[in-house]
C-alpha cells in the first residue's frame, strides 16, 4: 500500500511539472520543461528502487522470524565482534613525607607511596567489553615507579564472563583478584584511602590475593541480593602470599620448599557468600564471610588457612544531591593459621628444625562522611598482630594505625585527597606520615560492584 500511494504521489508530481513550471515563469521553454521531466522521472525511477530493496528487506526478516519461531531449538548465530569496549586510562600520584626515611617499611602496599617526595604507584590501562552473546572481556594493565623511580609493568588481571548461563550462574576464568572480602578485588583508584589496610597487606601481601583460575558464582533467587562464590586458582606466584609464594618464607624463616600440582588439594579454594537488604529507604547494609585454603611452601604437607568477616552499612538522604549527604561503614577482620609443619634450615634442606602453627589476626574499620556535593572526610583504625613463634618474624609483629583524610572530588573524573598517618609499630614507637594523592581518569571506565 505504501509503495503504490508513493508512485502515484510521484506520477502526480512529473505530469503536473511542466503546467507548474508555466505557471510560475509564463516564458519557461520546453527544453526546461523536459529537462525537469526528466530530472523527476529519475527520481521516481531511483525511489522505486530504494523501495523495492526495503520491501525485500522486509519480507527476508519475515521469513527469518517464521523460521525462528519454527525451529525454536536452533542457536542463534553471534555476530563477528562485541558491540562495545570500553577504554580508560587511570593515574595515580602521591606525594608526602614520614618521619621514617625507610617509607617501605611504613607502607607494605604494592600500590602505597614508596618514598619521602614524589610517587607514582599506580598508572592503569583498562579495557572492557563484550566479545560475543555468551561473554564479556576485561583486562587491566598496570604501571608503577618503584622507589628507585624504575617502571614496572605487569597484567594485573585479564579475564572472561560469562553473560548467558542458566540457573543465576556465572563464570570467571583467567587471572583476577579473588573475592576475599570488600577491598581485596578493588584497584586502588576505588579505595577510600591511600593505602591498602595493614590487615590485607599483612594476610595477602603487597599485591592482594589474585592468581590464575576459575570462579563459579550463584546468585540465590531471594527477594534480597545473596550470591555465594567458589574459585578455584593456582597457589603459587609471587601473589598468592600466605600460600606457595617465595615472598612467605619470611613468614616462617626456612627455606622454600619447591612443588608442584600434585592433585587437587595444592590449588588454592577460596569460598565467599555475601548478602545485602535495604534496612529501610536510606540504609543499606551488606555482610560477608570469606575463607582461602591452599598449600604453603615450608613444606611438602604444611597448609594455610584464612578467614574472613565484613561488614558494609550506608545511609544516604533520601533528598541527596549527587548522593551527598551520606555517612558509610566498613569493617573487615582476618585470622590466618599458617601451618609451618616442616620448617627447613638453609645449611640442609632435608632437616627439620621444628613442626608449628603460626597464628595472626587483624581488623580495619573505616567510616566516610559525604559532607556535601564533592567533599567526603574519612577515618580509619587499623590492627594487626600474631603470636609468637620459633621464628620472629617482622611481618608478624603487633602494630596499629590510624588515618584521618579528607577527599575533594572536582569532578567524577578527578579527585585531591590529603591524609595523615599515624603508626605505632611494637618495639619500634611510633611513626607520622602525610600524603597528598591525586587522580585522573581519561575515557569510560566500567562501573565497580557495590
């Protein structure tokens, strides 16, 4: 019906040209008036054929929707290339100064200030998409200065989603950072400090806990969010500490024991179950529990085990502007037993100097205060401790810190944080720090879990 009442428009249109024609200019010659027939003929000409090529268009996809509906079972067929990737480069750069000139020692951090002056501890390039209907993709490339002002780079995660599985599940392959917990899969441009809490730093090392494995997850079908999680990931490398890294033998003073996968249980198991509710229009509350079990290198049987609790409560106006105001709360405490079954000397690898079971612990909690639109003061209290054992490690020592900083947001791609720490380490007093961060970010960055 279309298609004719535009021809017929277009008929219309040619055969009255010439009279229009005529009637406007009275000299018009009938050179022009043929010339503009001919013009309108093409057009007609060039429109039918546009129109046939949609009608055409119209009936194939027709056809395939009655070939769909017929055969229901057949799999749909992915396009080459995702619809979307993200690209975004972050970067972060502190400066400050402490009163203790050995400012590692202070800040265990991978990605904390490293010296007294200028610092330059995390640089980020991410990128995120969609590969096809059946997975998504991400991965983050870091750069950082040491303190010698040396680049380093390393992937820091790179890994597949799946987006399409049935029954709430989900799966992650790759490497990525394991969910232990709040802040351990968070990169440093999402924390709310500085630095990384000496509960994580002491528990999992500089870098956080990440490797490379697999992570299912099953989002329960509650009227309230409740997802429980299961990875399963390679214990070794130099970021898996409290397990089968070499950075751990300061833990138990022996000399690294060598191995490899053997069976199942020298993989690292990390477990997590999380749930949030809406304690009323304005407040949300979220609780976890977070175990690691795996392996550890002091010797062929000796194994760690680390647990977990947080806990996560927000309250926002229910008149706020850009989410302001609001007050946050976080807490998280750990308990490790690191199992030095068979602590080996450096002069004979095949003695045993002693069979025990080291024990630390530690707790950070952090409160935020979204004065105003772009303003958030913060606090947070750090502590950790161990008890003693055969060998007295530094890394085990009693010590707690206590952080007050104020953050200034220009915009949601920028941001000027100022804070003061204070630490007092057993045996050693206490210790006075003040950073200046700031932040940049270029380009679109995926959004960060809740």
């Amino acid at each position: 019906m279309l298609q004719r009442l535009m021809l017929a428009y277009m008929l219309l249109a040619t055969s009255t040209a010439p009279a229009l024609a005529g009637a406007v200019n009275p000299d018009i010659s009938a050179v022009g008036q043929q010339g503009a027939l001919d013009s309108l003929t093409f057009a007609v000409r060039a429109l039918q054929a546009r129109v046939d090529s949609l009608a055409s268009a119209g009936e194939e996809s027709a056809a395939a929707s009655r070939a769909a509906q017929q055969s229901p079972s057949t799999a749909p067929v992915a396009r080459a290339g995702g619809t979307y990737m993200n690209v975004s480069y972050d970067g972060l750069a502190d400066f400050g100064w402490s009163s203790e000139p050995n400012v590692g020692s202070l800040q265990g951090g991978d990605h904390d200030p490293h010296v007294r002056g200028f610092t330059i501890p995390n640089a980020e390039l991410a990128l995120d998409g969609t590969v096809d209907p059946y997975f998504k993709g991400f991965s983050n490339i870091v750069l950082k200065l040491n303190s010698d002002g040396e680049t380093g780079i390393e992937l820091e995660e790179t890994y597949l989603l799946t987006t399409s599985l049935p029954w709430n599940l989900q799966l992650k392959g790759g490497q990525f950072f394991a969910e232990f917990g709040r802040q351990n899969a968070q990169h440093p441009h999402a924390w709310s400090f500085v630095d990384q809490p000496l509960v994580l730093n002491r528990m999992f090392g500089p870098d956080g806990l990440r490797s490379q494995g697999a992570r299912i997850s099953w989002l329960a079908p509650t009227s309230w969010y409740s997802e429980a999680t299961l990875s399963v990931l390679n214990s070794a490398g130099g970021t898996t500490f409290s397990f089968r890294s070499p950075e751990s033998s300061e833990l138990h003073g022996g000399v690294p024991v060598g191995r490899g996968v053997r069976a199942l249980e020298d993989f690292l198991v990390v477990p997590r179950i999380a749930t949030s509710v809406d304690l009323t229009a304005t407040q949300t509350l979220v609780l976890g529990t977070s175990a690691a079990f795996g392996p550890n290198n002091s010797g062929p049987r000796a194994r760690t085990q680390v647990y977990g609790a947080d806990l996560y409560w927000k309250w926002k106006s229910a008149t706020a502007d850009r989410g302001f105001p609001f007050f946050s709360s976080q807490t998280e405490a750990l308990f490790r037993s690191y199992g030095a079954a068979e602590r080996v000397s450096a002069e004979d690898a095949s003695v045993t100097l002693s069979s025990e079971t080291l024990r630390d612990r530690g707790v950070y909690s952090q409160l935020l205060w979204g004065i105003k639109p772009l303003w958030v003061a913060g606090l947070r209290g750090d502590y950790v401790s161990g008890d003693a054992g055969a060998f007295d490690s530094p890394l085990r020592g009693e010590r707690y810190r206590l952080s007050p900083n104020l953050t200034w947001f220009p915009s949601e791609f920028s941001k000027l944080r100022l804070q003061y720490n204070y630490d007092h380490r057993k045996g050693l007093g206490a210790d006075h720090s003040v950073w200046l961060q700031s932040e940049f970010l270029l380009g679109a960055h995926a959004a960060h879990k809740f």
